[in-house]
C-alpha cells in the first residue's frame, strides 16, 4: 500500500519488519528472504536513502551467492544462461544503487567490488565445481562422456578459428 502510494518512509519501516521476521523463522537462504530484501533495497533507493542500502545489499549478496551455487551445478549449461541473464539485471540495479550510496556518502567502494567480484566470479566457480564432480565420481560413463565433449568442443573452436581467419 505505502510502495504504491510512495510513501517510501511507511514502506521501508515494513519492509525491515519483514526482512527480520523472514530471517528469524524462515532462515537466510529462502526466496522469499531475497524477495524481501530486493523490496527493501528498492523502496531505500526511491526515497534516496543511499548510505542504508549498503548493508542490504551486502545481505542480498550473500543469499544470491548461496542460490546461484547451489542452483548452478544442477541446472543445464542454457538453464544456467537463462538464469543468468535473470540475475545479472538485478545485479546491475544493485550495483547502481550501490553506486549512489557510495557517491552521495564518500563511502568506500567495497560494496560495488562485491557486486562485481560475484557477477565475474560465478561461472568460473561454477565451472570449478562441475570440473571436481566430475573427478570425484566412479562413474567412468560419465567421466568418458565428459572427455569426449571436451574434446569435441576444442575441435569446434579449431575450425571456428580456422573460419575465421580465412575471411
């Protein structure tokens, strides 16, 4: 109702309200727990109130890097990119946001290099994680399977290149 009628004040108060009876009895690693968080940040930054977003944003971070890592090493290589896609977005408000903040505070920039470090670090780790599944497992099906892929895919870069440069 507040959100709606920017009343940001009023929203804000509930939002925090929510957030900690999220965290209290629902835990830190909940949907609904990100959900709120992003609702709190996002009513922060309509009422310009930059130099309080930080520590949210920081919290989101921490429940983002948690979901992506868990999601990641289950989800296909074009579910990972779909899902990528649809964090990256959010990703990018956040780091505006914490740009703000930072600017209208003379803050230090911790926050917009955390935001940075998870976005470029995600898929490196998710690839790490996969690469010691993999060596990990007894299953020498799938450990032959995954040689093969990747044999075939240094052998689609090898043409690819070779395309290339005979244009």
């Amino acid at each position: 109702y507040y959100l709606n009628k920017k009343e940001y004040d009023n929203a804000a108060v509930y939002y925090k309200k929510s957030v900690e009876i999220e965290k209290t009895h629902i835990g830190t690693t909940h949907s609904s727990y990100g959900g709120s968080l992003l609702n709190l940040i996002t009513t922060l930054y309509n009422n310009e109130q930059y130099n309080e977003t930080n520590p949210y944003i920081e919290e989101y971070l921490e429940f983002l890097r948690y979901t992506l890592q868990r999601n990641f090493t289950v989800m296909s290589e074009s579910e990972r990119e779909k899902y990528w896609n649809s964090q990256s977005q959010i990703l990018d408000n956040l780091l505006v946001t914490a740009t703000y903040a930072a600017l209208s505070n003379k803050q230090d920039a911790s926050t917009l290099y955390n935001i940075c470090l998870l976005s470029k670090s995600l898929l490196l780790d998710t690839s790490i994680k996969m690469e010691e599944l993999l060596e990990n497992t007894n299953n020498q099906s799938i450990k032959n399977t995954y040689k093969q892929l990747k044999s075939t895919e240094q052998e689609l870069i090898k043409i690819e290149n070779k395309d290339v440069s005979l244009t």
